[in-house]
C-alpha cells in the first residue's frame, strides 16, 4: 500500500511537471486564450441581457466588445495625456533628480566613509540589472498588446459558441456526472464574473483615491501616478511597491526633501491599507478563497511561466482550480490544501454591510 501510494505522488509529480512544461512552451498560444476566456466570462451577463432584448447573439456580443474597447480607450487616453505631461517636463525633472542625488551620495561620503565613485558603481550595476528586468517586462506587455486584436476574436468566438463549449464537456464525461459538472461550469462562470466586476471596481475607487490625495499634496502629474499605482496594485504585492515608489521619487525629485516624499508614501499606504481591508473584503468578498501561501506561490509561478501576464492571471486561475478541486472527491485534499480557512469576514465588514442594506431599504 505504502509503494502504491508513493507511486501516485510520483505520477502526480511528473504531471505537474509536464503540465508546467506545457504551459511554459505553449505561452504564446495560451496568454491571449485565457486572457479571452475570463473577458467572456465578465461580458457574458451583458450579453445575455442585449439577447434578452430580442437582439441577435452576434450582434450582442459585438456591441459588448465594443463597450469594453471604449472602457479602455478611455482609460488608455486618461493615462497618455498625463504621461505626455510628463514626457514634457523629463529634462528639468532630470536634472533636479542630479541634484536630490549628489545630496545623497554627498550625505552617504560624509556618515558612512563611502566614496562617490564606489557608491556611483554600485549602483550602475544594481541599475542595469533592473533595467534589463525591467525591459523584459514592458518588452512582454508590449507583446501581449499586440495580440489585442486576437484576444477580441477569441472572445466574440468564446461567447458566440458558448452553448456548443458547455455541451462538448457534459458529452466527454459520463452521464453520472452531468449534474456535478454543469454546477462546476455555473459556479466558475459566477465567481470569475463577481471576481473580475470587483476588481474593475476596486482599482476605479483606489484610483480615485490615489489622485485625489496626490492632488492634495501637491505631486506633479497626481492624476497619472494615482492612476498608475491603482491599476499596478491588479498584481499582487508586487504592483503595490512599484505604484507606491514611482510617485515616492517624484515627489523626492520635485520637492528636494524627505518630508513631502514619506507624506505621500504614508499617503498611499493608508489607502492600501483601505483597500486591504474595507474595499476588497466588501466589494470583491472572499471570490478567490486561496490562502495567502498559495497565493504568492501562484504570483511566482506565473511570473516564471507567463511574466507579468501570469502575475495577473494565475490569482484568478488558481480560484477555478479551487472550485475544481473541492467538487473532486479524489482532489478535495488539494482544495484544503490551498484553501483559506478564514472564509468568515471581520466582525467590521458584516457591520458595514448591515449599514448599507439598512441606507438601501430605506431608499
């Protein structure tokens, strides 16, 4: 029994390899399919509603797609006036970052002993490095851009067949388990829809947020950075440091003192602390039930499989696995495994909640 059971773990070892493998080489093919399918699981309410209206399934669909082109386009103009803006003002923003930075390595020689030149090398190295990594990113995204197009055709075919997709699975699995897999298929449909509607919603409210206080404080291009750190915090951790740092440095540059500059880094860590903790759990609730481990471990995993695209779609690609997997008798161990144990939400988010039915029914 115990060689049996040691055999299983091998075969399942080296079915994830493959399965990772597969992923890793087929990224080109499989970025824009998934990327597609959760855009028609979002558009699928919309369209269902335009065909309720006696419109054509074609038709419907189109004028969803084009409703979320528009959504884009005006998100992409916001951003491109601002960073124009910015884009105008680099040289003299460039110069005043010498200054801020001789201050610094002036600041570094005296209470340290460490020379200019040593503190100039190591941080050409340290810079090049992340200017190569940093390449390989926008490098990535500027590729996955250019299969927008393609995205947009995957998507209109995603929901136009959508009916055939669901039947092609209750066909190649046995009757016994029809039922079990069409609740699997309405629940991926539902959680992946409430999921990515929250998120859309959180990053406007946090983008608000942002600009609002970076106005306030006086940040040059407030509304750009506002916008900018709300999108980046779409990834995990990561996006929340770098949306943080950017207007942080700004504000450095400009201002020539660290006091303005840790205002508005506290500035925006309140409001993520917001987020975190009111926005999220309220608007997006607990959709995605993955604990914090399995959550980083697919932040990572995606990141090495897809780059930055996989940072973004392995959070909600693991939150399917987990519906999978606890709909699985044979794979509820991995469900558990992953799962967060603290589905109930803070005695402070129920609170808030019972206000807003009580605002609601009195209206």
């Amino acid at each position: 029994m115990a060689i049996l059971k040691f055999r299983n773990i091998n075969r399942l070892l080296f079915s994830a390899f493959l399965i990772i493998g597969g992923l890793y080489l087929a990224r080109p093919f499989l970025i824009p399919v998934t990327i597609a399918s959760l855009l028609a699981m979002l558009l699928l309410p919309v369209a269902r509603k335009l065909e309720s209206l006696g419109i054509k399934r074609a038709i419907s669909i189109i004028l969803c797609i084009a409703l979320f082109m528009l959504v884009i386009t005006g998100i992409t103009t916001l951003l491109s006036m601002q960073g124009f803006n910015l884009a105008n003002n680099l040289e003299e923003i460039e110069q005043q970052f010498k200054h801020v930075f001789d201050d610094i390595q002036e600041y570094v020689q005296n209470k340290f002993g460490m020379e200019k030149a040593k503190q100039s090398k190591i941080i050409r190295e340290k810079t090049e490095s992340l200017l190569q990594s940093s390449t390989n990113l926008i490098t990535g995204f500027i590729g996955g851009l250019a299969t927008f197009g393609l995205i947009m055709v995957y998507t209109f075919f995603f929901l136009y067949y959508r009916n055939k997709f669901f039947n092609f699975i209750l066909m190649v699995s046995p009757k016994a388990l029809h039922q079990q897999n069409t609740l699997i298929l309405n629940q991926i449909s539902k959680v992946t829809q409430r999921y990515l509607t929250g998120v859309f919603i959180v990053v406007l409210i946090l983008a608000v947020m942002n600009s609002s206080v970076l106005l306030l404080l006086g940040v040059n291009n407030a509304v750009f950075f506002g916008c900018l750190a709300a999108l980046l915090n779409v990834i995990p951790y990561v996006g929340v440091i770098i949306g943080s740092l950017l207007p942080f440095i700004m504000t450095l540059v400009t201002k020539n003192a660290f006091g303005p500059a840790l205002i508005v880094l506290g500035s925006l860590w309140f409001n993520q602390v917001i987020e975190n903790n009111l926005l999220t759990p309220f608007i997006t609730g607990s959709q995605v039930r993955v604990n914090a481990l399995s959550t980083i471990m697919a932040l990572i995993l995606g990141g090495l499989i897809w780059g930055i695209f996989g940072m973004i779609l392995f959070i909600p690609l693991i939150g399917i696995l987990k519906i999978i997997f606890d709909h699985v008798e044979e794979l509820k161990p991995l469900g558990y495994l992953i799962g967060d144990d603290s589905t109930e939400e803070s005695d402070n988010i129920q609170k808030i909640k019972k206000l807003f039915k009580k605002i609601k029914n009195k209206f």
